[in-house]
C-alpha cells in the first residue's frame, strides 16, 4: 500500500515535477548498471580513432573535423566524416589524454541524456494519443531504454558514442518537431521550435549517418496524428511544406559528405545489395530477439552473407508484413502503438536495407530503434495489467533484471582479453576475434599464446582474410621480435609491407627491429617513409628520437622529440626521454618541466618511480651533457 501511495504521488504532481524526478531515477539507476564501465579498456575502433588517432590531440583540428575525412582516424586507408564526433574525442583528449575515464563518462552522461529526452517524447505523443498513463508508461520507458544491456554496446564501447550523440540531436529534433506540431495560432516559442527541428536533423547528420530517418518518423506522426486534428484543413499547405528544411539539409548534407568523404560506405564487402538485403532479415530476427530476451550478446556475432532466399528470410518477411498490417489496422483504436511500431521498423531500416555495410549484425544498431520497440510493448503488455497495484510489480522486476545484465555485460567488456576470449567462446570462426584476442595476449606478455591465435585468425576465415592479413602478419612479426625471434619478425614485417608497403606499424615496427640490431641508417629509412605519409605521426617522431640519440646526433634527435611531443604532449614515454635529452643539453628548467609532466601522466607505480627518480638526477649537481643516452631506449 505505501508503494501505492507514492505512485498515486507521482501522478498528482506538476509535469515538471515529475520531469525532473524521472531525471533523477534515470541517472541514479543508470550509474548504478554503469557504475563498473568507466575504467573499461579501448576496444576495436577505439585504436585507429583515439589511441592511435594524433588529429584529435590537437584542439585547434575540431574545426577542421567539419572540411576533413582524414582526421578522424589513424587507418589511411579509411575516411570518415563525424565531426561532432571527433570533436567530442578531441575534448576528451584535451581532459584526460589516453586515460579513459573521461571518454566512458561522456559517453554515460550522452546516455543519460537521451533517457530523459525519451521520457519527454513518450509523453508527449502519448499525451496527443489521449492515454491517461502516459506519465507512468514514459517513466517506464526510459528507464527500460536506460537499463537495457543492449546499449552496453554503445555506451561502454567508447567508439559506439555516435549512436547515443546522433540519438540526441534526432530525439531533440523530434521534440521540437512535435512542440510545433502541438502550437496552434502562433503560439510563442512555436517557430522557434520549428526552425530548431530542421538544425538539430543536420547536426544528427553530422554525428552518424542513420539520423536520415527522421523525416520518415514525422511523416508518420503526421499521418497518423496530425491529419485527424481538427484544424488540419485549416494548416494542410503548411502541414507537407514543412519537410522542404529537412530534405535541404539532407541534399547539403550529401554533398558536402561525398565531397569530403568521397563516399557514403565503405566499399570493401564481397556482397552486394541484395545479399546484404536477405542477410539483415535474418539479423532483424536476431535482433527482436535480443530486445525481448538479452541473453548471450556478442560484440562481434561473425554473421556471414547470406546467398539465396531460405527459411530465415521467409520468416522475417512474413514477420515484416504481418507486423506492417497489424499496425495500420491499429492506427484508429491504439496510434500511439502504431507510431512506436512504425519508429522501430523505420529506425533500423538505414542500417539493414540494400546499402551494404561492413557488419552485417552490430548491437549498437538497436540504440535508436530500441525506443519504439519497448514502447509498442509496453504500450501492448500493459493492457493485460489492470490492477494498478499489481502492474508495477513486473515493471519493477524488468528493471532490476535489465540493470542486472548490464551490470554482467560491463565486466565482460572491462578488459581487452575478457571481450574477445568472449567472442572467441561464441563466435570461434571469427578472423577478427581470433586476431584480437592475440593482440590481448601479447599485451599481456603470452606471446605463445598470442601466435596460437594470429595463426587461427590466418585461417577460420579465408573468404574475408583481406581484411585482417596485413594486421595478423604484423601482429606475428611483433610477437616473434618480443620471444626473440628476429629473423622471423622481420620476415612478418616484411609480408605486410608486401602486401601494404604504407602501413605505418609495420614500417615502425621493422625500424624498431633494425634499431635494437644497431642498423640505424634503415631504421631512419623506414621511420622516414612513414613521416613522408604522415607528418605528425608521434610514434615515428619518437622512434627517430631514439635512433638519433643512440647515433650521437642529440640536437636532431631533440628536434625530433620536441615534434614527438608536439603531436602527443600526454605521452609519459616522449615526455621523460625529452627531459633526459634537455637535462643532458643543459636545459634543466625544460628538462624539470617535462619530468613533472611524465610523473603527472605515469600509468603506474613503476613509471612514477622512473619519473622520480630523473626529477632527483635533474636536481642534483650530475646532470650533464653527454649523460642522456643512457635512459633513451
């Protein structure tokens, strides 16, 4: 009865109230199902767009992310076109560098964001629906969208931030959409919110590609709300005149995308339109099931194209259709049903159509559709409830059990070798798991085990093999160079450069090899190649450093370490050899300045203790020229 009691509370207070107490239970139950992921590892892309990426450690690129496909990633051999995104690494660089709690905690607040935004929309639709519970059921919505372990995807996984920051100017978009829709006689604030819509549409745009939808979601909304209003004759010119803004900035924005990008998707699937088409009706019943029952998730489900129309593809379109006419035989008697149907189906179309990507089943694809499925089934389940005392009751048990699986989803993806011996376990004919899973071994020093891997990877997967070989080759010349086998690592890196002669790491790597076998002069040829291709490559600056320094030419291998800093100032490794450099040249002043900096940035005990211990070598009266060779490894 006391639980009663307090719904019957909740009901009877302002909108704002309860606005502002939805934001509070979306952010306390949120953290508590995410409070395990903010020291989660990078993960996959977050290598070639953060790790490795040297264009968002410059603040002063972020607007250059708006005329640039090049910065956005470390890969050469990729473009891409998310300004906001990139933008959002570069400030989180600017914070915290490569230490990721900054990055996992915008990528939470991103989520909690578009939880609360949820809770507005539902409301408001289902408040044009005439549905008295529609306080209750946007409660409940948002927080099932809050907790659901599918969002793990796109929320823990540090890249995945697109979905959540597309998902806000898109929810944001709408509602501005839906406060114009609901203005009558010029309402004060109405044209304001009409001139928003069509920006906050382009800016989704500029965050991920899948914001194309959203004129589609409106043009539902107004068929299946805005013609029955009684004064819809009266603004029926203006009603469809609406969507010129959007389709503008829609054709703007595809040019401006292809002009920078020079294409809309990557053009490496062995499969066309309609092999990719037959493939995503199969993962569409993939992932209905995986929003009714989370169970067993996978980061990389390794779903190969599908060839020809079988069973599986009967049942998705049979489900389709069947599911196509159900909701619009209810667009009278349930709209809202309708409507939230028509979102999801709408939502995840761009993704899973004729235009072919690269995966054909990724989670964090359900982000956005994953509003209008539980909405559509809340809206449908809660009709078998009608004790008011008793429906909360499985309501409150699928929250808990929803935070629950998030809670387990993180701690499987806290860790490099926890996700992909995950993957490994439920898609073992992976290429790209089997190569991971390796690179997590040889972090970890089981070099063995690491080769084990790189050579499954060479073979469960020969029809897609192009697209891991130059990695696993340079993987495995990396793990026979740390079990000292040099003439094999060399062969490796040869291979890939055979293969790829632009790929950076290979190019580092080998020179890194001829380095530790005193042929210093090729060293500098291969690191030059990559700076010849890429100029502010860190890495290559500090490797030359090195071999310059070990040379005994100190002021060329300064220059090259103060580049080396240019391009990654939250480096431990180039700020401490650029202090031992400028303490063995005399500059002790630049030499104490970095040595504080690399304790600042030390990872761990160990490189704090290194880092203290050049601070009391600066200080004391044996600093000197000559002395510097020693700590540059």
């Amino acid at each position: 009865m006391k639980s009663a009691s307090l719904i019957d509370r909740y009901f009877g207070l302002s909108h704002a109230k309860r606005t502002a107490i939805a934001a509070v239970l979306i952010f306390v139950l949120a953290l508590a199902a995410y409070v395990n992921s903010f020291d989660g590892e990078y993960h996959y892309d977050d290598i070639h767009q953060v790790v490795k990426n040297t264009g968002i450690r410059d603040p002063a690129n972020i607007p250059r992310f708006f005329t640039s496909g090049r910065l956005g990633t470390y890969l050469m051999s990729m473009k891409g076109y998310r300004p906001f995104v990139y933008s959002s690494f570069a400030v989180n660089y600017a914070v915290s560098g490569e230490c990721v709690w900054s990055y996992h905690l915008f990528n939470f607040l991103s989520h909690c964001l578009d939880a609360l935004l949820v809770f507005i929309l539902v409301y408001m639709v289902l408040g044009t629906a005439g549905r008295r519970e529609a306080s209750g059921t946007a409660l409940f919505v948002s927080l099932a969208f809050a907790l659901h372990p599918i969002q793990t995807s796109a929320v823990s996984y540090i890249s995945g931030r697109a979905v959540p920051m597309m998902t806000f100017f898109y929810l944001a978009g709408f509602i501005c959409f839906l406060r114009f829709r609901a203005a009558s006689g010029g309402r004060s604030g109405a044209y304001i919110c009409a001139a928003a819509a069509p920006v906050m549409y382009f800016m989704g745009l500029l965050t991920k590609e899948t914001a194309v939808s959203l004129p589609a979601v409106m043009l539902v909304y107004d068929l299946v709300f805005t013609i029955r209003r009684e004064d819809y004759k009266a603004r029926k010119r203006g009603t469809w005149l609406y969507y010129l803004p959007f389709l503008a900035g829609l054709a703007v924005f595809i040019v401006i995308r292809r002009s920078v990008a020079g294409y809309l998707t990557l053009a490496d699937k062995p499969y066309g339109g309609w092999e990719y088409l037959l493939s995503e009706a199969r993962a569409l019943l993939m992932y209905v099931r995986l929003l009714v029952f989370p169970v067993n998730q996978n980061f990389d489900y390794n779903m190969f194209p599908a060839e020809s129309f079988g069973a599986w593809q009967a049942v998705a379109f049979a489900a389709v259709s069947i599911a196509a006419v159900a909701l619009y035989r209810l667009r009278t008697r349930n709209p809202a049903v309708t409507f939230f149907g028509a979102w999801f189906l709408l939502t995840v179309t761009p993704e899973s159509s004729v235009i072919p990507i690269s995966d054909i089943a990724v989670e964090y694809r359900l982000y956005l559709p994953s509003i209008g499925f539980i909405a559509a089934m809340a809206l449908l389940v809660s009709g078998y409830f009608k004790t008011r005392s008793y429906r909360y009751v499985p309501a409150v048990a699928l929250l808990v059990f929803f935070g629950c699986l998030t809670l387990n989803r993180n701690a499987v993806m806290a860790t490099e070798h926890g996700l992909w011996q995950d993957v490994v376990r439920k898609s073992p004919g992976s290429a790209r798991a089997h190569l991971n899973l390796g690179i997590a071994f040889a972090n970890e020093k089981r070099y063995k085990d690491a080769v084990s891997e790189f050579g499954l990877a060479l073979t469960v997967e020969p029809r897609f093999l192009y697209r891991y070989d130059v990695l696993i080759y340079n993987n495995l010349g990396l793990s026979c160079q740390r079990m000292g086998r040099a003439a094999d690592a060399e062969a490796w890196f040869m291979k890939a450069l055979t293969r790829q002669p632009k790929y950076r790491e290979a190019n580092i790597n080998l020179a890194m090899l001829y380095t530790d076998e005193g042929r210093y002069d090729d060293a500098l040829g291969y690191l030059g190649r990559v700076l010849s291709i890429d100029p502010g490559n860190a890495p290559a600056h500090y490797r030359t450093a090195v071999v310059l320094s070990r040379m005994g030419r100190v002021a060329d291998a300064q220059k090259e370490m103060e580049l080396a800093y240019r391009y990654a100032p939250k480096d431990f490794d180039v700020n401490y050899d650029l202090a031992v450099i400028q303490g063995g040249n005399g500059d002790r002043d630049g030499a104490m300045e970095h040595a504080r900096l690399a304790a600042g940035l030390a990872h761990d005990g160990m490189e704090r203790e290194r880092a203290e211990r050049l601070l009391d070598w600066l200080q004391g009266p044996g600093a000197g020229a000559g002395e510097q060779g020693a700590a540059i490894r």
